[in-house]
C-alpha cells in the first residue's frame, strides 16, 4: 500500500495544544465537562455567552435547515477552540453535538478578559484559532457549493489527516475516526447514499482502510490529493494558519 506525501513537520512549531497549555497556566483547576456521544451540548439559538475550549473527542458544529436535515459547518478536534456566544450576542450561531466522548471546557468571558500579559497571550492565540476556523470553513464551503461527492470526501479525509497530524495524533497515516456515514453526509452536504459509495470505492481501490469500527488510516495520500484537488503542502499551510515570523 502506499503512504506518500506524509505531512512535513511545520517549520515554525504549530503545536495544537498551546491554546490549552496557556489556559491551564491561567486556570489549573478549571471546571472539565464531559459529553457522551450523541449528546447535544448546545442547541442552536439557546442563550449562550461562552466559548468552547475541547480537551478530548470530536465535536459538531451544525445547521439546522428548513425542512429539518442537519449542515455540519465545522468539527472541532482536540485542541480546537469555538466562539459559542458572547456577552454582546449570548445567542448560540449554531448547535454543539458530540461525535464521540469528549472533555472541554466552557470559557467564560471573565476567563479571558483583563489586563495580565497571560491574558493578552490567551487572547491572541484566541484569535488565531479564530481565524483557522474560519479558513477551514471557507474551503468546505467551496468544495460542497462545487465539488463531486468524491472531492468532497476526499478534502473532508484530508482535513482531519493535516488537523490531527499538526496535533501529534496521527500514527502511521492511522487516525481515530469517529464519524458515521451519516455524519459525514451532514459534514460534505451527501447522501447517505452517496457517502456509502464513496468510501467503498475508496476502500475497493485501496485508498482508505478501516482497521476498527472508530479507525481510519489513509493508505494512498497523493490519490486523496489528486481528487481532492489540493496540493497537500499548500493546504497544510491554508487551514492551519501561521507565519514564519
């Protein structure tokens, strides 16, 4: 099987986890939630004037549409942090389910507000991750208005592939992968139909392999790259955001 085109380490030492380092030197025992799998955090429009900081599992951010089906607009991984609501618009954007077990912690506005260096340093790691969110979803966005069902999940494989290699948890192109075919339709805007087929004819041509129920490795990268339509070193550097300064 092939396994080309591993991720490069970045240059600049992205680390994932430096968001989380910061706040749990601000605040070493903070208040850890936990969601099983399945459960809704928060529901669309619920008041809500915090922020999600994730320390374990997957995490949907979602739509719901007029005739009751569901959009994914985004997942967080573990290290990801979410803008749920603020104190000037405690009104939630969108729904917060649980894709699998997960651990995190709301942040209240207090947790990063105030003068301290610590809490500029909070602040702007905030922002970057910000900004990250909002390129991810910018480029999911252009795949599912344009792209075929193939492009779509290809990219969707690729997303989380660069996102958990950047966060150390990626093993040998093998990665946790919690989604359903379900959830992967609401993430790409597929079918179930669709979804099923896809992923058979990339396990048929040897391009995927699912060695448990919750596990996914990514055998041949450069064929996901090619029908994704991305070069993987320019994407690596599009979603995660940073600069060699």
């Amino acid at each position: 099987m092939k396994t080309q085109s591993k991720i490069e380490t970045l240059p600049f030492g992205h680390n994932r986890q430096s968001l989380v380092d910061v706040f749990m030197g601000m605040h070493p025992k903070p208040n850890v939630e936990t969601a099983q799998k399945g459960q809704i955090i928060v529901q669309e429009d619920d008041f809500a004037d915090h922020s999600i900081l994730l320390l374990e599992g997957w995490l949907a951010l979602s739509k719901m549409l007029p005739d009751g089906e569901t959009q994914i607009i985004d997942v967080m991984l573990p290290g990801d942090f979410a803008l749920i609501g603020a104190t000037n618009a405690p009104v939630a954007a969108c729904s917060v389910d649980a894709l699998s077990d997960a651990r995190f912690i709301a942040v209240r506005p207090a947790q990063a507000n105030g003068p301290e260096p610590e809490m500029a340093k909070l602040r702007e790691l905030v922002a970057g991750e910000i900004v990250r969110s909002q390129a991810r979803v910018a480029e999911i966005l252009l795949r599912t208005g344009k792209g075929a069902a193939a492009n779509r999940i290809a990219y969707a494989l690729l997303e989380f592939y660069v996102r958990l290699d950047a966060a150390g948890l990626v093993e040998d192109n093998r990665f946790a992968f919690p989604m359903t075919q379900h959830k992967i339709g609401e993430f790409t805007g597929l079918s179930n139909v669709h979804v099923c087929r896809t992923m058979r004819l990339f396990e048929r041509d040897g391009i995927i392999a699912h060695p448990t129920n919750t596990d996914i490795v990514l055998n041949n990268v450069d064929a996901l790259c090619e029908i994704a339509g991305i070069d993987l070193k320019t994407f690596q550097h599009e979603i995660l955001v940073q600069r060699t300064h």
